[in-house]
C-alpha cells in the first residue's frame, strides 16, 4: 500500500509563508513491519511565515473527494476499507514553541480544521513572540524560532485497509485574524 501526502501553499491579503519542501511524500507500505509501526516523515515540510502589521491564523486540514477518506488512485485487492483521513498525523514544531497543538495530531477534514496558530474565533487575543499561540506581526526572517515551522508527518495505517494506492491533499492555511 502506499500514501502520497500533497501539501499545498497558502496566501492572505498581508500574511502568508512559503513552502521550502517537497509538496509531494509518498509512504510506501511494503512490509508488515511498516504496517503495524508505522512511517514517519520528520520535518516533512517548513513553513516560513511573514506577517505584516496584523494578527493571523494558521490552521491545517485535508481536502478529499469524499470528505474522511483517503482518494483512491488504485486498489489492489477487494477486501479492506478505503483508510480515513485521520491515519494521517501532523506534528507542528518551532524553536519558541508557539503551537497551540502539542505532539502528533489526527488530520482533519478541511471543514472542522486543526488550528495551530489563532482560532475560528476573532480577533484572537494578540499574543507575541515567544507565547503559546503568536499571533502577532513578525517574520522567520527576523524571529525564525516564532514564525519558522517544520512539520512532521507519521502514518500507521494497520492491517484492515484495502491495499492501493491512494493520495491525500493536506491544505495549510493562513489568514487575517480580522
């Protein structure tokens, strides 16, 4: 079986990171071993935001066909379940640990996202560097250990999904917190 994780970059009126990776991993399962363990993809993406004279929000979810599960490309059998999105965990580190979401999370649909910077609720309270949350203004440039993010990537999907080849967009999303 394998995964592909998609991430994508994401832009706001006077906010916005980059995207210094890959946008594409592909988690090939091809042992029980990988099964039962697990893969792990450290700093499987960096997200260098700037934020310019306002508070943001920094939030992550998956965009699929059908809205829980993984897309399928290919299957290669007919028994097992289609794998649910959230076999898929992130981890959002930086050096001032301003992530609200500590350790490895279950992804999300896009629709109820995770957020990692800020809440659906606004304004946020405005938070600087080095808080739990930063919100405000700033950039990696000037504070890489508040607005420099790596993102880690873990699947461990077990034995009951139907083997195939399936893919995943992971969207990260930063806004005006307005």
């Amino acid at each position: 079986m394998m995964f592909l994780a998609i991430s994508t970059v994401a832009y706001a009126q006077a906010v916005s990171f980059s995207l210094k990776t890959s946008p594409s991993l592909h988690f090939d399962f091809n042992t029980v071993d990988k099964y039962i363990s697990g893969l792990t993809f450290m700093n499987a993406c960096e997200l260098n935001v700037v934020a310019v004279g306002t508070q943001w929000d920094l939030y992550v979810g998956a965009t699929t066909t059908v809205a829980g599960v993984w897309d399928v490309s290919s299957v290669y059998s007919t028994s097992g379940l289609t794998p649910p999105i959230d076999i898929l965990q992130l981890k959002f580190r930086n050096a001032s640990g301003t992530a609200l979401v500590a350790g490895f999370f279950p992804i999300q649909d896009i629709l109820t996202p995770t957020y990692i910077i800020g809440s659906a609720i606004s304004p946020d309270v405005a938070l600087a560097c080095p808080a739990n949350g930063t919100n405000q203004s700033g950039s990696y440039l000037v504070s890489p250990g508040c607005y420099k993010f790596n993102v880690d990537m873990k699947i461990t999907p077990g034995l009951s999904y139907q083997s195939g080849l399936y893919s995943l967009r992971v969207d990260y999303i930063i806004v005006q917190d307005l």
